[in-house]
C-alpha cells in the first residue's frame, strides 16, 4: 500500500511511503522538501502532484494519508492540513495526524543518536522553540511546548531550532546536538515513523493543529457608541 505524508510545520515537504497492509516494511517511494520556510501554499500541492506523477500513481492509489499537524506557525500548518484533509475527502482515504517533531526523533533514534533521553527543537520565532522531550526510542515523554530556549531541560537538543540559541541551551545546561543543527522535520520521516506506529498497533493523532500559541488576529469587540 501507498501512505501519502505531509508535514508544514517549518518546511513544506511530502513523501510517498511504500509499506505491507500491515504497515510493515515500510520505506520511501518518493519524497520533496523544500528549503523555504514561507511558501507551503505555493509548492505543496503542485509538489504532491509531481510525486505522483514520477511514480505513474494516482489518487486511487494512495491508501491512507498521514499529515503534520505541528507545533508550528497558523498559516503553515493550515497549507498542510487543509490539503491533507482536501486530498482523503476526494480520494475517499483515511486520514491521520502526528506530531510533526515525531518526524525529528525518528531521525535521531534511526542512527543510534540520543543517549538516555533527548530533546528536539525547531524555530518557533519569537526568540522561542518548539520543543518536545523523547525516550532513546522515540517515545515522547513530555511536550510538545514552546518557549525560550533558557527553559528547556538541561539534555542534548537536536534540530534547526538548536541552532539559533546555542549560549542560552548552554546556560541551561543543555546543548547543540551536533550533526542535526540544521535538521527539519520532514515528511519522509514522517511517514515512516507514522507507519511503524501503526504496524504496531499505536493509534495516531486527528488533525487537530498543535498552535501552541492564541492567533493573532483578534475578534474586533463591539463598536463605541458615537455621543
């Protein structure tokens, strides 16, 4: 079967992943990231379609689809969500969330990195992270949050968002996991760890979006009455 995964939650990527009907085995069939991290509306559909194309595939070939639901910006992970929902309503698949930072563990985990315990981070702008905090095999132990970099616990920081504050993690006594201080979470990745956790009989996530902060835009109150 073919799982279609999408993940905006910093950059708008998507992958087509190849596994068994019982979710095993699974691998990328095809994948597309891109670098920039405030055009997900313009490159993510016309990048699904590419994939699909490449592969000779078409909506009646995807089995399921797997999408990012965050944390991350509002307008970001609305392209990534609404286009997921958009596609397994046409299609006629299920749908499913995860924890776009998920895609980041399985990284570490995948090449024995991590120690006991690990944190990953990505740009939550602001002067913030998104952060959640994992086992050595990618279970999430806390999170996902979004704060300072200062307030994060004292453990090795993988991903992008490590990058930015490398004295603050320091002087709370965490530090820059090196080899992933430019790591996104990504699709593929996404994919694959959303497929072993199915394999396993691990329910995933709707798609309700982790904003983790208000909009800002507000609700006008009612108008002053003119004297």
């Amino acid at each position: 079967m073919i799982i279609l995964a999408i993940d905006t939650s910093a950059i708008a990527s998507a992958a087509l992943i190849r596994c068994h009907e019982s979710f095993r085995d699974a691998a990328v069939l095809a994948s597309f990231a891109t670098e920039d991290t405030r055009s997900h509306a313009e490159v993510l559909a016309p990048g699904i379609r590419a994939l699909l194309a490449e592969q000779e595939l078409t909506g009646r070939d995807i089995a399921r689809i797997v999408v990012g639901v965050g944390p991350g910006p509002f307008t970001g992970l609305r392209s990534g969500i609404v286009t997921g929902r958009a596609l397994a309503f046409a299609w006629g698949v299920p749908l499913d969330g995860m924890m776009s930072l998920d895609a980041l563990a399985w990284d570490v985990t995948a090449v024995g990195a991590g120690g006991s315990e690990f944190l990953v981070a990505i740009d939550a702008r602001r002067k913030e992270l998104y952060w959640a905090r994992y086992a050595n095999d990618g279970t999430v132990l806390d999170g996902p949050h979004v704060t300072a970099p200062g307030r994060v616990p004292g453990l090795p920081v993988y991903g992008a968002g490590a990058a930015l504050y490398p004295s603050q993690l320091e002087d709370a006594g965490a530090s820059v996991a090196p080899g992933f201080d430019s790591a996104q979470p990504t699709a593929a990745s996404l994919g694959l760890s959303a497929a072993s956790r199915l394999a396993a009989g691990t329910p995933l996530r709707d798609t309700t979006p982790l904003y983790l902060r208000e909009s800002d835009a507000q609700v006008p109150g009612p108008r002053k009455r003119a004297l």
